[in-house]
C-alpha cells in the first residue's frame, strides 16, 4: 500500500515505530504495508485514533499486489 508507506516516511518513522504506535507487531505492519494483507477494521481505527489528519479512504481504494518473483 504506497500510500500507507508514503505518510509513514512523511511522518519519519521506521516501520518498527509505526507498529508500536498502532500497538500490532511488526510483521504484521509490515504485510499491511506492502499489500499482502488487507487492513482491519481496527487497523483504520486506530490509524484515525492516532492521527486524525489522515484520510482513512486510502484504505477503501483497490491496490494489488505484483508479484514480482517471477520475472
């Protein structure tokens, strides 16, 4: 998900810090990140709870994920 990614690097923060603020694990964080896992419902309530400023519609917008392991 660019767009998660992108406010992430706005905000400075590692992908280990953005974790710990919205309270889930790493791993998990990072699958959201990179679109292997569809963002929860209490995933976007938390990232509205944290910062408010960010438009939660970039969770509702279809990105897919290329696999780019067989070029």
């Amino acid at each position: 998900m660019e767009k998660l990614k992108k406010i992430r690097e706005e905000l400075g923060f590692t992908m280990d810090e953005m974790a710990e603020k919205l309270g889930m694990s790493t791993s998990m964080y990072d699958k959201i990140e990179y679109g292997y896992r569809v963002p929860s419902r209490n995933f976007v309530s938390q990232m509205k709870k944290i910062f408010p400023y960010i438009d939660a519609n970039i969770f509702f917008e279809n990105e897919v994920h290329e696999d780019k392991t067989e070029e």
